[in-house]
C-alpha cells in the first residue's frame, strides 16, 4: 500500500480518495485515530505514507520514523517551532488544491528510494505535472519573465508516458533532445519540422492531431507574438480556444508563453479566458 489517510469530516476524506485514486495511489482513507490506532494499522499495512489530519491524541506520530504529511487548517506557532522542517497539507475548503501540494510535497522528498520509485510508477508519474504548478485537462498563460523556469522544468516533467510537441521561434535545439518530444520550429525558412508563421491553420491542425494521437500530451506554445505579425489577434484567439477545446476533451495540457506588454487588456483577458496563470513552483 502506498498511503494511509485519517481525517475527521468524511467529505473531507470522499475529496481526498477522489484525487488519489484519480493520480493512481493504492490508499485506504479512515475516520481520525488516535495515535495506538494509527501506528496499528500502519503496521498491519505497511504504507509509505501516512496524510493525517492532526489532533491531540494523534500528534505524537510526528515523533515516529514514519512518513508523515499532516493535514491542518493553519500553521500555528507551535507547530513551526517544534516542526520546523515538516511539511503541511493546508486544504481550501473545496479541497482543490491537494493534488498539487500533495505532489510538490513529494517532489521535495524524491531523494528518498521509496519515494522516488513511487514517482516513477506508471499511473503515477504523469501526475508529477501537479507538483509544477499545472493540471491535466487545463490550459496555461506564462509570463515571458518565467520562460526560462520553464524550459529549465521540462526535462523533470517528460516521462517516458507524458508526451511534448513545442512550436517554438527561437533556439529550437533547446528542447529537441527530450524524450518524447517533437518540436516545430515556426519560421520563415523552408525545412523538416517547420512551418511559416502565416500558416496558422497548419501549426493548429498539427497540434490537434498530436493531441489526438498521444496520450497525456502536453503542447508548449512559445511563438504568440511572432505570429501576431503575420496574423490578426482574433484569428490566433480562436485557432487558441480551439485547441483548448481538444486539451479539454483529451485531457491533455496546453502551455503558452506570452509576453504580457505586447496585449491591451481587453486582449489579455480574452486570451486568458480559458486558462490559468501559472504562479510558478
């Protein structure tokens, strides 16, 4: 078994299952225990990790050998005294942030052998992406300011069941040798793997068909401005909110990298309707 999770409100503990089921954990959820309970069934179950919500009579598993991510609804002065280098699941109240702070959680523990073989167990590993800030099914905005965070996070998000095609302006060769990857490079230069910048319709059915054809695909966009000189904003809109359409029905991940200062607002927010700003790791 890989997890063990205890927490008071049953809804709270439906949310919980819900996502590590969805990310491909084997878990049992249970009502809150007290600690001789815990450690009981952490014995008859042997699991790597243990999400607890925590409570007096259960606090003292944070003393054991064990790994354990406790579940709070704020840090208090205590806790990050005695606690200082323990990591803590602060929940929204829809529960929507777990998978990615569960994730990044982990990430940071990917030292650890179990851990780390855990991260790489199919089902699993392309769940990585939640730790980097992004989500299955979603479309992103990043700030030009952030590209090189990109760039510098992908080689730890390819696995071998995640796949990438990027269009790119410049430097193309920056990600040509990742695993999985087939990169388009939009330019004005005839060539192998390229396409004009005036050929949108092009560039978009070659993304939809990746989209199509590989599962958990990812698409990094990093060209907008560049085909803004060759093509109206409202056509790029729409060639946008089309492949959203597909990352949403394909459940894949769509990546564009803008620069802020070359939209009006009203610009801006249209091309963001459909999509997140990414915050970062």
């Amino acid at each position: 078994m890989d997890i063990l999770c205890f927490h008071s409100r049953e809804d709270i503990r439906r949310k919980i299952s819900s996502h590590l089921e969805e990310m491909g954990f084997e878990f049992e959820c249970f009502e809150i225990k007290d600690y001789e309970d815990m450690m009981n069934l952490w014995r008859e179950n042997k699991p790597l990790i243990i999400i607890t919500e925590l409570s007096d009579k259960n606090i003292k598993i944070l003393d054991e050998d064990i790994f354990v991510i406790p579940i709070i609804k704020h840090v208090n002065r205590t806790l990050a005294t005695k606690y200082a280098n323990r990591d803590f699941i602060i929940l929204d109240p829809l529960v929507r942030n777990f998978k990615r702070v569960f994730m990044k959680i982990l990430l940071m523990h990917s030292d650890k052998k179990s851990v780390k073989k855990l991260l790489n167990r199919e089902g699993v590993s392309k769940n990585i992406v939640y730790g980097y800030g992004f989500e299955w099914g979603r479309s992103f905005v990043v700030n030009i300011k952030d590209e090189g965070k990109i760039y510098s996070i992908l080689p730890d998000i390819i696995r071998d069941n995640i796949h990438l095609f990027v269009a790119v302006r410049d430097r193309p060769e920056v990600v040509s040798s990742l695993k999985n990857t087939k990169v388009i490079w939009v330019t004005d230069i005839i060539g192998k793997d390229r396409i004009k910048p005036h050929n949108l319709t092009i560039l978009t059915d070659s993304i939809i068909r990746f989209i199509e054809e590989k599962e958990n695909a990812i698409v990094l966009i990093d060209c907008v401005e560049y085909l803004l000189l060759y093509n109206d904003f409202i056509n790029i809109l729409r060639n946008v909110e089309l492949i959203n359409s597909y990352v949403m029905e394909h459940n894949a991940i769509l990546i564009i990298i803008i620069d802020n200062n070359a939209y009006t607002k009203k610009e801006y927010s249209l091309l963001r309707r459909y999509a997140i700003e990414w915050k970062g790791v």
